[in-house]
C-alpha cells in the first residue's frame, strides 16, 4: 500500500513518532538552558513528539509532570532529578504502566534498580576529584607553605552534583593537610544565590579566605561579584575552581577573574534521543552511559573558548 501524500513510503514503514515525556529540573543555570536547548533541538531533529516540563526546582512539580505523562501513555519517560531520593513511589507507578524510565544527567537513590533503564550523564564524584586535582597543583606550585582556607558554594541541597561534587573534592585534597574547607553552604546553583551566600562568607571570615570552590560556575559567577564590591580581586585575593565550562565562565577566565573550570557537558539530547528510540524499540542499551569531558584552566581559555558549544 502506498500512503497518499508521503511519497512512496509503504504504510508499514511509517511509524508513529516517538512520543517522550522529560521533566527538567528548572531554568536555574546557564548549563541548564544549555541541556534543555539540546534536548529540544534533538528531539526535532529526531522527529520525537517531545513532551517537556520544567519543575522550577522542586521535586513534586516533577512527580506530577511524570504522573501526567503516565496518564497521557508517552513511550518513554526521562527527567533529571532535582535531587536524588522520593523517587520510588512514582517510578513505580510508570513501572506498572509498563513506560521505561530514563535518567538524564542526575541520577536517583532507589531501593529497586529495575525502576529505570539507564543513567546517561557525567560522572559528578570524577568533577570534585578533578576540581581537588587542580587545586592540590596549584597550591604545590604556587604556595606549598601556606595554610589554604576554602569555602564552598553547594549546589542544591539532596541533587546528585552537590552530594559528589563535594565528596570527590574533599577526598583529593585530604592528601594536604593545610588545605581546609572553613564555610560550606548551598546557594542552589543559581548567581544571585552565589553572591548572596559569597557576601556572608566575606562578611564572616574576609581576608582569610584564599581560595573558592564552586559547584558550578553560576554560583561562581555571582561570587565574582560579591569579591569586586568587597573590595578584593577575584581569581587573584582568591583562588576560584567551579564546575559546567559554560562559556560565562570561558569569559570570566579570560578577565582573569576565574582560575579554573572543570567541564560537565549539558549536552545530553542526541545521546537520550538515541537511548530512547533503542528502548522503545526493545533493543539493549548500557545501564550507565557516562559522559566524556575535560578540564580548562584560565591558560587555555581565550583559546577554547570559540570552540565552546554552551
Ligand atoms: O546537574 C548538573 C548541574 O545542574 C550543573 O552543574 C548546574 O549548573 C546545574 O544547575
């Protein structure tokens, strides 16, 4: 049979789309629009019917987001959990409505495994270790004597990123006993937050603090400010290592303002389009697919940066 109005395509070879349901995290960062500008470029690339809702950051906007996808029957689910537990319930109710799960770039803490498919994004523990890295080489080359006083500026409190990025971190620089981390607090991933929580960080321990460690570059961006109406010049006074690689961070790296960013790629859409169409259709597909990625020191930034693709 031929379809009237497509050609010479046989009806058996045109398949309905492929109908997914994401729900986001929020808008909360540069690294955020990035990942969703990737998701939606690549399901109109792959001609998905992409269902997509954006939580603003809080985890029962994304449990009624994926109820309503399981009302609506989608084939696939995805979302990238704001934090990682309170999963189980709803996972389990897509999981009896018989629609895969998968998980883009955060991952759940859940009893049973079996609730989602796969996990596709970064590797958050290797980003606070690569961070740590830098810092630990740094500190050799350029102050090995010195006492090293750190805040930190967490992302969301409960997400998968603030968890690891703080655990990889910590355990690398446990190898030199003068690094020490003075203040941690969240400031949500966000740079008004950053500045915010900067400013009390400066108010509270000032001139002492000689180095920051960032979750992401939003929040180290916000800093930055908060540093320059201190009166103090960051990237230099203190020493700044944040996370993600947008190009605001490529920009601040250039003006001398940041010392480090580690990569954490938000473009995730080709993979999950990918991962989705290989589920739907019952074809195997890995149960963690990790990210690849780098790390970019102020050096190489002026060089880097027109290759950046966020
Ligand atoms: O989950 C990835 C993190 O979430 C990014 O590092 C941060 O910028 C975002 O908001």
């Amino acid at each position: 049979a031929i379809a009237a109005g497509f050609g010479s395509l046989p009806l058996a070879a045109m398949a309905a789309p492929l109908t997914i349901g994401f729900s986001q995290v929020g808008a909360e960062s540069e690294w955020r629009t990035a990942n969703t500008m990737s998701i939606k470029d690549a399901a109109k690339k792959a001609r998905v019917n992409l269902k997509f809702a954006d939580a603003q950051q809080r985890q029962e906007n994304q449990i009624k987001a994926i109820r309503s996808f399981i009302a609506q029957k989608v084939d696939v689910i995805a979302f990238s959990p704001v934090v990682e537990t309170g999963w189980d319930t709803v996972l389990r109710e897509a999981k009896a409505a018989k629609i895969p799960v998968i998980l883009t770039d955060r991952t759940v803490n859940v009893s049973d495994e079996s609730l989602y498919v796969t996990f596709i994004g970064s590797d958050f523990v290797e980003e606070g270790r690569r961070a740590g890295r830098w810092l630990l080489e740094h500190v050799k080359k350029n102050s090995p004597d010195s006492a090293v006083n750190i805040v930190e500026l967490q992302g969301t409190v409960g997400s998968g990123p603030a968890i690891d990025r703080k655990k990889g971190f910590e355990e690398v620089i446990a190898a030199n006993k003068k690094l020490k981390i003075i203040r941690s607090q969240t400031a949500e991933f966000t740079r008004s937050k950053g500045k915010e929580v900067m400013e009390a960080f400066l108010k509270a321990e000032g001139k002492k603090i000689n180095v920051l460690y960032a979750h992401n570059d939003d929040m180290a961006i916000g800093a930055i400010q908060a540093i320059e109406e201190a009166g103090l010049k960051p990237g230099k006074d203190i020493v700044i290592v944040s996370i993600d690689g947008v190009k605001g961070a490529f920009e601040a790296m250039i003006a001398g303002k940041l010392n480090v960013t580690v990569e954490c790629s938000p473009l995730l859409g080709p993979q999950l389009m990918k991962v989705a169409a290989d589920v739907a259709a019952g074809r195997p597909v890995p149960r963690r697919i990790v990210t690849q990625e780098g790390v970019f020191p102020a050096e190489v930034a002026a060089k880097e940066l027109p290759n950046r693709k966020y």
